[in-house]
C-alpha cells in the first residue's frame, strides 16, 4: 500500500496529529458497503451530466477557428463541426451507459474519464473556467485504482475490502487537498497585502471590498451583499474562518469524525460565494455531500468534545479544556464527597 511507505507514513502521522483511532475493522464490510454505493452514484450521476450536455452540443455553431481549443479537443479544428459533434455526442452517450452499468472494468473507468476530459476542455474553450468540472475529471481518475472484479469477490476478503477503501479514498483525499492549495493561495495573497500595506485579505474590509468589486465587475445583485458592504466588519471573521477551513482541509482527511462536518463547512462557503457574489458551485454542493457530508470513514457517532478535539491546531486548546473541566469536577466532586 502507497500508504506504508516510509515517507508517506511520517506526512501522514503529522496530519493525523493526535486523533489516531484503532482500525474500525467489524466496519470495514459496512464502510466497503457505503464505498461501493457512493461510487455507483458517481457514475449514475455522470451518465446524466454527460446526457445533459450531449444535449447543448447540438446547438454549436460557426466557424471552430473562433474558438481557443485545448488540447484535448484540439482535433475539432481537423474535422467538420457537425461531424465532430455527432462524435461527442455519441462518445457520451456510450461512456455514460457503460460506465453506469460496467464501471467495476478499468477500461470502462478509463473511457468516462477521456470522455469527461473532452466535455470539460470544450467548455473550457468557449467559457474559460469550470473548477467543479475539473473535480469531477479528478474524481473520475482516481477511481482508476479502484480494483476490477465482481463485488461479491471483492469484499470476500478483508484484503479486497481494504484496496477498494484505499482507492476510493484517493477521491476525498485529493478534494481536500485542492481546497488547501486554494486556502494557500489565498493565504499568500493577504499575506503579500499586509506586508505591503495594502488591502488584503487580513484586512477588516476585506469582504467587503471583495463584495463590492465582484458587483461593479459584473452587474449582478448578489442578495446578501448589502449587508457585508453596509457593515464591513461582519465579513472580517467569516474571511478569517474561511482561511482556517481551507488551509487546513487536508489533515480534516486523516479525522474521520472531522468528514461530515468539514462537508458541511465547505457546502455552507459555496452556499455563501452564491449569497455574498453571486456564483454558482452545483457540483462542488454534490462532491461535498456524497464524499464528506455521506463520508464511509465517517464514525456513525461522533460527539462534539471528539470532533472539538480533533480540530487541527485548536485542537489541542479543546482538550487541554476539557482536561482541565474533568479535573475541576473530580476535585469538586472529592470535596462533597469529604
């Protein structure tokens, strides 16, 4: 296992940080279970997304030579359009079948991904962004390592249940760390501001600032907006949190207790890019409910003082606090007692 390795290992203690559980192992089969459910929902889903685009498709029009083609559909400027979309759509339709019903093949798994990565970077030649379709490529690409056999072989041993979990988990795990590569980038940005003396993330305006310049950029009334830009200091500790959220999220992976409510947080920033400016994140709502929020390394029980506790960084204040209230209570109890 990649995990074993020495390196890997030592990286992986320090993210843990002290929430080292024992192996769940009476719950592999149940976490196997929920394992193989989530993945099936994953293809289901992306044989409607493919479905729903194949539609739009139909209505490209024009010379391909306006267009600024990636690499991946690069050949469209090889072939007639009409020719290029009768291809695509039926490459989607085949890929999404398949990989509804055969998606336990490798070969299967491997044409959804090329057929998504033609989707995305046709999108991403006519409107130049779309982060939730690069997730669910990624996602797509790390259930590669999924092993290939029939579910009833696999889960007969616990060696098979644990590869599937192991490759299922590259999923959540990569999510993660892309919401950290962001909090960094962020983090970075506000810190260059502060050390130039310019409004920057650190800032207490910095919301608002963001608020407002998103609104006069492109037109739109985002419904919360007001309230951020009229009382600037609101946003100050939502900014800051959502630093902490994102920076810390790939260490949230190796806290299981932590996966449902980190999905959560990160569903509630979305809900908030859409209330505060006005963008839409659909598919990262659905990776955080389906790989977080509906977690199969997720304990069933987690009580507040555990998931407290295994907060990165403030953890530790969390439980030196409760450590100190379960001393005041034996004292205090010992002294009625005398």
């Amino acid at each position: 296992m990649i995990m074993r390795l020495p390196a890997l290992r030592r990286i992986r203690r320090v993210l843990q940080g002290p929430c080292v559980e024992a192996p769940r192992w009476r719950e592999h089969r149940e976490m196997f279970d929920h394992a193989v459910l989530l993945v099936g929902v994953f293809y289901a889903v992306t044989a409607y997304r493919l479905y729903d685009e194949s539609r739009d498709l139909t209505f490209l029009a024009g010379p391909v030579d306006n267009l600024d083609l990636l690499w991946p559909v690069f050949w469209m400027q090889y072939v007639p359009l009409d020719s290029a979309v009768w291809v695509l759509v039926h490459l989607a339709l085949v890929a999404g079948l398949m990989g509804l019903l055969f998606w336990r093949f490798l070969s299967v798994r491997i044409l959804v991904s090329v057929t998504l990565l033609q989707f995305m970077a046709l999108r991403l030649s006519y409107y130049g962004f779309g982060h939730g379709y690069h997730e669910w490529f990624w996602i797509s690409v790390c259930f590669w390592f999924l092993p290939t056999g029939r579910k009833r072989d696999i889960e007969a041993q616990r060696i098979g249940r644990m590869d599937f979990l192991y490759a299922f988990g590259f999923a959540p795990a990569l999510m993660l760390f892309f919401y950290t590569l962001s909090g960094l980038y962020k983090l970075l940005h506000a810190t260059v501001a502060l050390s130039q003396g310019v409004v920057g993330g650190f800032s207490p305006s910095a919301m608002a600032v963001t608020v407002a310049q998103r609104a006069l950029e492109t037109g739109a009334e985002p419904m919360w907006a007001g309230v951020i830009i009229d009382m600037p200091l609101l946003g100050w500790p939502i900014y800051l949190s959502l630093y902490f959220v994102e920076v810390v999220s790939i260490a949230v992976f190796f806290r299981p207790s932590l996966h449902r409510v980190w999905g959560v947080l990160l569903i509630g920033f979305h809900f908030g890019t859409l209330l505060f400016l006005d963008i839409e994140f659909p598919l990262h709502i659905l990776i955080n409910a389906l790989f977080f929020v509906m977690s199969p390394f997720a304990p069933k029980e987690s009580g507040w003082r555990s998931m407290l506790s295994a907060v990165p960084v403030f953890g530790g204040l969390f439980r030196l606090g409760f450590g100190w209230s379960a001393t005041v209570g034996r004292v205090n109890s010992r002294a009625v007692s005398g």
